[in-house]
C-alpha cells in the first residue's frame, strides 16, 4: 500500500452548500480520490458511516448546517465511535479561535475556514490521507507481527510442552510407569484445582505441571529404583531423595518460567503429609503448597487404581476407602473431599486415559 495512493481511500463531505459540496468533490478527485460521497443534509453523515463498519478515510465537514451543527456530528462520532480512527477536517465561516479550539477538541484534526484556498485545500486533504494511509500500513503491519508472534508462541508452546511431557516420561520410566500415568496424574490434579475454586489459569498450569512430580527419579541409581523387594534404610534415604533432585533439577532452569516453578514445588512437596509425617521436609497441614497436596492425592490414587508390577490394582470404591481413612493424616481433608465429589470426572479420565493393560472398573 502506497501512502500517496488515494485509489481506494472514502471521503464523505458534508456542507449545506451544495456548490461547496461539488468544489470539494472536485478538488478530492484532483488528488486521485475515487470514492467520495457528498452529502448536503448531515442527517445522513453517520449512517453513511456505521453502513461502512466506520472504515472511512477522512471526513470533510462544516459546523453552520441546519439540522445537525458539525458539533452535533462530532459529538455523535465521539459517542458512537470512539475508537474511529479516519481523521476529520472541518470548513467553516467562523475565524473565532474559541471555534476551532472546540472544534478540535470534540474531536476534529484540523481546521479551515471559508472562503477557503482551492490549493490549500488540496493539499490538506493530501496530508490528511497520507497520514491515514500511513496509519493503515501501520495497523496492517502491526496485526501481521501479532499474528507471527501468536504463531510463534503457540509453535514454542507446543515444543515446551513436548519437552515437559517427554522430561516427566523419562522420570516415570525408569521405574515402569507409562506415560498414561503421568497424564491422568495432570489431568486429576485439574480436576482437583478446579474443584478447589483455584483460577483458571493456575488450574491449566497445574495440569501442566503435576506430571513432572517424579522428575528427580532419574537421579536416583537403576539398582535402588529398580529393586525387587524392601528398600534397607540407606537406599530408602536416596529414593526419598528424587523429591530434592526434582527440585534441583527443575529449579535450575525456574527463574523465567512459573510453570517450572511450580513443577519444582511440585516434585519437592508431593510426599509431604497433612500431618507433618511426609518427606523431605516433613511440613504439615496448609505450610505444604496447595499443588504439592493435589498432585499427592492425584498420583496415590492413580498408583492404587492402576497395576504395578508388585501390586495388583485396586477398585475404585478400595481407593476412595484408603483416601478417606488418610485424610487429615496423609491428606489435605477439605481437597479429599473434593476429590471424591468429583469422582465422576475422574472416572471419566481413568477411562479414557486406561493403560493397555487391564485395570479394575468398579
């Protein structure tokens, strides 16, 4: 688009003059415009302009008009479209300055006054759409960055996701887990937030985030992670240790990033207990982060229900007991609670997110 082509630019003039009304027509022609409409009546101004969607290119008006003064118009354009950005050039008889100081603060760009110079007037209309134009080729530029910075968001997005999703498998892993489980751990941990009254955004982030909860697993030596039968204290004190290298691990990387940020509180708290009891810290009650309490509930239940290869996995109905006889102990009571009202929907999710393998439905 060339700022100095006027091809396609609409003009709407409007003086009760009809002679004045054809001189500007000509004069708008002479600098190249083809769309103009001229109107005697400035009745007609506004519903030229709203059939248009507003999308003019200067209005040219005067303010002695019968019906409508041009302040009434200013004041309908002000009131009916505030955001309108077509500059506006008024023609008048008044020299007074206290006129075109009102004028041009209800709105008009810029000011002549009658009898007016045919060449002055030119070229104003000249600038007027120039800078319109210019404008335009601004607002145009500025929505196609928006647009390749939106495509850009979401394609790094969907990569940050990728990589979060492929981090918390690895983690899950190394110790038989399946990728199904890590997402139906996201996905009950949302359920929970949501269910807690938490905001959507912190809701959609905890979904993001829960999965990475055993991330510091693949810190921990393939011959305690992998190990058939009880753990002696000292291997116990290095597997206990993955929620510390979670937070080491994804804490490096947090500063610049609150879902990292909260996937590091994550994998630190969700073995923290209600009661004090948990580790690493061994903290109690509301001083362990509300995440670090949903995705403790969510991924107890999702290891109780599912089959492990020391366990075979338990009924719903089994889990829900277990849920409730920890709650105030191991469990956050109130987000217990919670969680059980919204079984339905969590059953929804077990269903649609099963592993290969069979688990119980009832």
């Amino acid at each position: 688009m060339d700022i100095n082509d006027f091809t396609d630019s609409q003009v709407v003039l409007c003086d009760d003059d009809i002679t004045n009304v054809m001189i500007l027509t000509k004069l708008a022609e002479v600098e190249g415009v083809k769309h103009i409409q001229g109107f005697s009546d400035p009745r007609k101004v506004l519903p030229f302009i709203h059939e248009r969607g507003g999308d003019i290119d200067l209005l040219i008006l005067d303010l002695e008009m019968p019906y409508m003064s041009g302040f009434d118009v200013l004041k309908a354009i002000a009131q009916e479209i505030p955001d309108h950005t077509f500059p506006i050039l008024i023609i008048t008889g008044h020299q007074e300055k206290e006129m075109r100081h009102r004028a041009l603060q209800e709105g008009a760009n810029d000011f002549l006054v009658k009898p007016f110079d045919p060449v002055e007037v030119a070229l104003r209309i000249r600038n007027l759409l120039n800078v319109n134009n210019a404008l335009k080729i601004q607002t145009r530029y500025a929505k196609e960055l928006e647009l390749q910075v939106q495509h850009r968001t979401e394609e790094l997005s969907k990569a940050n996701d990728m990589l979060i999703h492929i981090l918390a498998l690895a983690g899950e892993m190394r110790d038989g887990e399946t990728g199904k489980h890590v997402a139906r751990v996201g996905k009950y941990s949302r359920i929970l937030a949501e269910g807690a009254g938490l905001p959507p955004e912190l809701c959609f982030m905890i979904e993001r985030a829960a999965p990475l909860h055993d991330v510091g697993k693949i810190g921990i030596p393939d011959g305690i992670l992998l190990k058939q039968g009880r753990l002696i204290e000292s291997e116990r004190k290095i597997m206990d240790s993955h929620t510390t290298k979670g937070l080491e691990l994804l804490g490096e990387y947090a500063s610049d990033s609150l879902l990292l940020q909260m996937a590091a509180s994550i994998a630190l708290h969700h073995h923290e207990k209600w009661n004090g009891t948990g580790y690493p810290r061994q903290i109690k009650g509301e001083s362990i982060p509300i995440e670090g309490r949903i995705a403790s509930i969510s991924d107890v239940f999702d290891a109780l229900t599912t089959r492990r290869p020391y366990k075979e996995p338990w009924s719903v109905e089994h889990a829900v007991e277990y849920l409730q006889e920890e709650a105030g102990k191991s469990f956050d009571p109130n987000l217990v609670h919670i969680f059980i009202d919204k079984m339905d929907q969590v059953k929804a999710v077990r269903n649609e997110l099963m592993d290969a393998v069979s688990v119980l439905h009832h």
